[in-house]
C-alpha cells in the first residue's frame, strides 16, 4: 500500500511555542490530506481537511489560528500549533487519501510542559 | 461527525481462538474500512467492503456489512499473539467528501 511519512515522532516543548508536524505522501500524490487528534485510549478526532492549493477545512470547534495547516504542495501538509499550552499536549495524525484508502502516518506524540 | 460504533470495546482471547467485533453506523456510506492501531502507533488500513458489497475475505480476515441495519463485523480467525493491537471501523459517508467517521474502536488482547 501508498505510504504516509509523519515527523517528528515525538515532540516536546514549552508552553507558548510553537511546534511543526509534517506529514509527506511518498509515493503517490495527494490532493487532500486529513489530520486528526486522538486522546488516550480514545477514537481519532477530525481536526481538518488540507487542501492542496487552498485552504484547508476545519472541523466544528477546531481552531483555525491555534492549528494552522498549509498543503503547499501534492505530497506535503504541515500543522502547526501555535502557542502550544498543556490541553494541546496529545497524539496527532495525519493521513493521505490514494484512491478511496486513507493512509495514515505513524503519529506525533506532543507534550507540552 | 464520528458516527461508528464498536461492540465490544474490550475483547481478551486466547491464541488460535477467533475475535469478533462489530460497528454501527448511522449515515448511508459508500463504504466502510477497517483499521487496526498498535499501541502508540498510526493506523494500519485492513480491509475496505463497499455499501454494495456483503462480505470480503482477506487472509485471515472477513469482514461483513448490512447496510439495511446499518451494521459490520470484522472476523479474525486463528488468532495470534501479533494480533493484539486496537480496531477501528471506519466509514467513508455519502456527502462527506472523502473524510472518514471512525468508531469508538476495540482492544483486542491475544493471550499467548
């Protein structure tokens, strides 16, 4: 199957900075890519849809300027979250949809102190 | 909007036993998929099954789908050790445009 490249693994910061997550499509192309948010022992949340080229769509009750998402090109979306506190601390995923499978990347555990 | 729903949420069996969970959804789809998450780690895609689609086998796997009750089944037979690992359910739902609804997912624990 097409593979989803997340980075970083893990991250940990300090309250009020902001931290990158990448997520790449390797070996495909994709127009759209989702990010999600999951809470231990919890379902995957929709954050958002990235658009390649546009805007990207976010969820009811997600904040646009906390989690800012660029999709600058087919194969790279990043989420940044902006002034990170304590409540953002949580599991991250991204995925790329190839056909009508979504892959998703391996997660980005963020911790903020 | 996070429609699937899985039942049981907790499943403990023993190796070469069969798991089966199963997920409800509410919307109509165009298909459903399963995932499956190890611990910490992103999902893994198992198996897609379309709303005109009744049953998919892949290896040890079978998946089932009743759209008139709005309802699957995901079948691991012969379990192993390596199966352990929480299952999602996961429908791509008609108007969504291409996002996924995922269920509330299952620990599967396979005891050596």
């Amino acid at each position: 199957g097409a593979v989803v490249s997340q980075h970083p693994s893990w991250v940990i910061c300090k309250s009020g900075t902001s931290v990158k997550i990448e997520c790449r499509s390797l070996d495909f192309q994709a127009t759209t890519m989702f990010w999600y948010r999951q809470f231990p022992k919890q379902s995957l949340m929709l954050m958002a849809t990235s658009n390649e080229g546009s805007k990207a769509t976010y969820e009811q009750g997600v904040e646009k300027d906390k989690f800012l998402i660029n999709h600058a090109s087919l194969t790279l979306s990043t989420l940044t979250v902006t002034s990170a506190h304590p409540e953002d601390s949580s599991f991250y995923i991204c995925s790329a949809r190839d056909g009508d499978i979504q892959y998703f990347g391996a997660g980005t555990r963020l911790s903020v102190l | 909007s996070q429609q699937g729903e899985e039942d049981p949420q907790a499943l403990s069996i023993q190796e070469g036993e069969n798991a089966t969970m199963n997920c409800s959804y509410k919307t109509s789809i165009n298909n459903l998929q399963w995932y499956r998450q190890n611990s910490g780690r992103g999902l893994v895609h198992l198996i897609l099954i379309r709303s005109n689609e009744r049953e998919k086998h892949s290896g040890r796997l079978r998946v089932t789908l009743d759209t008139s009750k709005k309802s699957s089944s995901l079948l691991i037979t012969a379990s192993r050790a390596a199966d352990t690992a929480s299952y999602f359910c996961a429908t791509d739902y008609l108007w969504g445009n291409n996002r996924l609804a995922f269920g509330k997912g299952n620990q599967v624990v396979v005891i050596p």
